[in-house]
C-alpha cells in the first residue's frame, strides 16, 4: 500500500574471509581465535597486520586476476601468530597445505611481501601443485616472490622506496633475504648458468636460490634493464 520495501536480503555473500589465531608461543599450537572477519583491530601489531596484508592478497588476486582467495573458491584465509616449534621465537613464517593456514613467528607477519609470497604458494598448491624440489620447486619460490611483490609494489603499505624495490623481505625482523633485481647480491643466480647456480641436494635442491633465475626474469619484463648485453623493455605489473 505504501510502495515501501518491507524486506530485502543479498544474494552475494561475502567472500573475503581472514581468521587471525594467536599461538602465544605455544610449541606447534595453531592458537586460539582474537580476529575474525569484519572484527575490529587487536592492538596486537602482528595480528593486524596479518589481517591487513590477507586483505591486500586476496584484493589483488581477485581484482587482477578474478580469482576468489587461494583456491579459486574462497577458502578462508587463516593464519597463526606468535608461532614456534621446537624453540620459541621461531624466526620465520610458512603456509602450511596440511593445515590450509599461515603461521608467523613473532614479528614475521609485519611484512606485506612475505605474506602474499608464502600465500602464493596455496594458490601453486591449488593450481599446478609443482613438485617442491630441484627446477619445479624453484618456480613454486619465483612464483610466490613474484607475486608477493606485486602485491608489496602496489597495496600502497610497508616499505616502497626504491632502495627496497624487488627486494622480499625488508620489513621482516632479519631484513631482507632477497633481490629479484639482482639475485647474485645474495648469493643467488640470475641466470641458468650463472656460478651461484646451485645442483646439489640441500634446500630441497635450491629452490630458494634457483628462484633468481625467474625473479630475475620478472624485474626484467616488468621494469625493464640492460642484461648480458641486452636491453629489455619492461611493460609493467598489469602486463
């Protein structure tokens, strides 16, 4: 009678969905939940900034690439702080395809790079599955620093100068653990048959220094430089 909408409901659900837990040191405890989402910050830098840099992921992937969280089907995006194993602080952080989770030891969540990088690596879980060693492993690594990257190069957080630009890491506790411009400054190659080219059996047959090779590759067609004698034009992220 009165041409008022008495009721309506969404047929679109959210899809965006960040669990942060908090281990508090615990040896191998995935914590206890302190922020869901849509909840207000914790006061706990490393919980909020896990939340926020989940966020950054998930947007990039689903505005760049149309793609909903890591499978593809919005797995909600879950993460541990303050987690360690055998000894605490663990100085580090990983995605885990047992648990379908990222844990941070105290303070590796303050990184955005790391976090979409280690993210990257559900998302090659779910859609190669590459093998975690030798070459194969070795572009699972490039994927998730590349990837990771983007997401630092373009959320507008952490650090953006361009002394750290396509370097993963800088704003973990430790600093930075590597260039993408210029892998051999770590020790890593920035070519198949560079010297620093490692064939031998440790880190799973050197997939975090192999990944030079394509980190390398990525600089170049995206900012574009003279390399072995050639000059390459970059064109950019989007491309």
């Amino acid at each position: 009678h009165t041409g008022s909408v008495a009721f309506h409901y969404p047929l679109v659900h959210s899809v965006k969905v960040r669990k942060i837990h908090d281990a508090k040191s615990v040896p191998f405890s995935l914590g206890t939940l302190i922020r869901n989402e849509g909840d207000p910050p914790t006061g706990i830098a490393d919980a909020d900034n896990a939340y926020t840099f989940f966020g950054d992921t998930y947007d990039f992937y689903y505005n760049v690439h149309g793609r909903d969280s890591i499978d593809n089907h919005g797995l909600p995006m879950v993460g541990t702080i303050n987690y360690c194993e055998f000894s605490c602080p663990w100085a580090n952080a990983g995605w885990s395809d047992v648990f379908q989770r990222m844990v941070f030891g105290q303070g590796y969540a303050s990184a955005d790079d790391v976090i979409s990088h280690e993210l990257t690596h559900g998302v090659t879980t779910s859609e190669s599955n590459l093998i975690y060693a030798y070459e194969p492993g070795a572009i699972n690594e490039a994927f998730s620093d590349i990837w990771g990257e983007f997401v630092d190069l373009t959320n507008g957080r952490g650090t953006d100068t361009d002394a750290v630009r396509w370097l993963m890491g800088e704003d973990i506790p430790i600093g930075a653990i590597r260039s993408m411009s210029d892998p051999t400054i770590f020790g890593d190659p920035d070519r198949r048959y560079s010297p620093f080219y490692y064939e031998g059996p440790f880190d799973n047959g050197g997939v975090h220094w192999n990944s030079g090779v394509i980190n390398k590759l990525a600089y170049l067609l995206t900012d574009g430089d003279t390399f072995q004698g050639y000059t390459i034009e970059g064109i950019g992220i989007p491309k």
